[in-house]
C-alpha cells in the first residue's frame, strides 16, 4: 500500500466551490450549482478542513477560509440556539430549523474550532458564543448521529459542564446499544446506515474525557462489528445507501460514499491511539486507500484536474458529480492520514 504522502494535494476546487456566503452544496459534475444553494452540514465540516489545512500548510487563504465557513454557522444560529441547515443562492433560509444531526454536526465543528490552536481569538470568542446557546439543547436529543457529534464537539472542551454531558450522552448511546445487541448482532439499531462510524467514535472520545471502561468497551464491540460488515471482500466497502443494511438481510451494495470513509479514517486512528491496537491503524488506512482505487470498482474517487473528489461508486461506476461533501470528506481524510504517515510505516 503506497503512503498517502505521495498523493498531489490540489485545493483549486475548495475555492472553486466556495463563495462569499459559505461553500456550495452541490455540483454539476465540475461544476458547482448554485440551484442548490448551500447547507449548513456543509460548511460545519468545512471550518474542520479548513483549519486542519492552515495548520498544516500555514497559508492564510486557508484562514479566510476559517473565517467564510464560520461566519455562516454564524448565520444559522437560530434565536433559541438552535441551527437552519438549507439555504437557498439569495441567502435565504428554506426552513426555521434544520435537523437534529445538523445540530450534532454544527457542534463538531465548534468544538473543534474552539479547541484548536490555529483558530484566531477573536473567532473563538464568537464560536463560544455560539456554542453556550447551543449547548442547552443537547440534553433533549433523540437520534443517534446527533447525540454522536455533539460528543466530538463537547469531547474537545476543558469545562466540568461539557464533561457531564458528554458522560450522560454516551451513557444514552451506550443504553440504546445494549437494547438492539442480539446474538451476533453488535449494533445501536435494526439497521446499519449512514455516517455509521461516528457512533463507536463519539464512544472512544466520551471513554478519553471519563476514563469510563464502560464506553470504551461498547465502541471496540461495535467498531468490530461493523468491520466485519465493511472489510468482508478483504478492502473497505461502506454499506451502500440504496438499502442500507437490515437486521437479518444481506448489506446494500451500492452507492458507496465518500463521508463514510472519511469519518472510517477518524474513528480507526482515535480507536488505535485509545488501544494501540495496530489492526486499527490498519483498517484507517485502508478507509483512506478507498478515495484511491483501492475499493469494488478498483477506480480511483479523486479528480486528478482539479483536486476534488467524485460523489461515490454506483453499481455502474462513478458517480461523477463532485459535491461539498465528498470534497471535504476526502481532504478530511487526506490531512488527517499523512499526519500519521511519518510517524508509521504501512
């Protein structure tokens, strides 16, 4: 397996699907496409990229980046603290409030932002205000991803108040697992969806804060589990999205997608540092390889003309559209595996 060190890292299409109001949600192939405006899951994740990417390349173009994507979590911050998630190309919000795993989402960000070095004072005094209008919600959510996120974000504070509720989050989570585990079933629910990883990942962040055995123990069962599921072919094949995976059915072969991979990467590195576990690392590199070909269709997912990646596998190839999502999905993924890479060997 070749290091990813050797991949060509190319931003052109980052700025290319980023305007003055945030980053773009969709595309037309190469094209961004406007007639889809923009979401506010999007540019969470981006304020993640593009700090990652100051801190590792130091330029200040990456800054103005930090500064766009956090400007309009900003702008989706309801009254009572909650998050709009669409907003239309006129900057017009399509809705009064988004998702919960938008909530969840918008959290991780903060979190992140607040706890990273690169961030300027003066946006972490902004993104804390955010966060505490925000926080008092977290205790009333109900779905899984939601609860998962919001753990990464809160994980990432220094405060007693974000340490009990990461505590009593994961205590949910862990609850709920207990629930649906039956027999070889090792799962959170009757199904295996999407962003399936953040779960036993939330878990392996709430066991660093609490030194809890409890979580820890609940995520290694579940991230195994899940293993068995995506490395069955010997590579990483995500649980397609047409189907998903039911209890007591055969997993969904297609499409394949890119977000899944990318939080793959997160999770397997986190668990190997709880563990030291090397089989971990493993499997987080090959999370990675699947951008590069090393999955069922043997094609690669990157753009090579312009930086970004492709929207997923479908059962007849790729899907060549190259959205928010799969972009920073993928750059996620790339910074986050070659800042191993020269201190592992493959």
């Amino acid at each position: 397996m070749d290091s990813a060190c050797n991949d060509l890292f190319k931003d052109d299409y980052i700025f290319r699907m980023t305007d003055d109001t945030g980053m773009f949600q969709h595309s037309k192939y190469a094209l961004p496409d406007p007639n889809h405006g923009y979401t506010t899951d999007d540019n969470a994740r981006a304020l993640i990229m593009a700090l990652m990417l100051y801190e590792r390349y130091g330029k200040e173009k990456y800054l103005d980046l930090v500064y766009r994507y956090a400007t309009f979590l900003l702008s989706a911050q309801t009254r009572n603290g909650k998050f709009r998630n669409f907003m239309r190309y006129d900057r017009n919000w399509l809705e009064k409030e988004g998702s919960e795993d938008c909530f969840g989402r918008c959290l991780w960000a903060l979190g992140f932002a607040l706890s990273h070095p690169c961030t300027p004072k003066g946006v972490k005094e902004s993104l804390s205000y955010i966060m505490q209008k925000a926080i008092p919600h977290v205790s009333a959510l109900h779905f899984l991803r939601s609860k998962a996120y919001s753990i990464l974000g809160l994980a990432s504070l220094e405060s007693d108040d974000a340490k009990r509720i990461v505590s009593e989050t994961a205590e949910s989570l862990c609850s709920q697992y207990d629930g649906c585990k039956d027999g070889e079933w090792k799962w959170f629910e009757d199904t295996v969806t999407y962003c399936n990883h953040v779960l036993p990942w939330s878990l392996i962040e709430a066991y660093k804060v609490t030194g809890k055995d409890k979580f820890l123990q609940t995520a290694e069962e579940s991230l195994d589990f899940l293993s068995k599921v995506t490395f069955r072919e010997g590579y990483f094949k995500p649980v397609g999205c047409n189907g998903w995976f039911v209890k007591g059915k055969t997993p969904a072969e297609f499409d394949e997608q890119p977000v899944e991979a990318c939080e793959g990467v997160f999770t397997y590195l986190a668990t190997y540092e709880a563990t030291g576990s090397r089989s971990y690392l493993q499997k987080a590199k090959q999370c990675y390889e699947w951008y590069r070909g090393f999955n069922s269709k043997k094609t690669s997912l990157i753009d090579s003309e312009s930086g970004g990646c492709y929207d997923g596998l479908k059962e007849n190839g790729l899907n060549r559209n190259i959205g928010a999502e799969s972009l920073v999905s993928y750059v996620m993924a790339f910074l986050k595996i070659s800042s191993i890479a020269g201190e592992e060997t493959n």
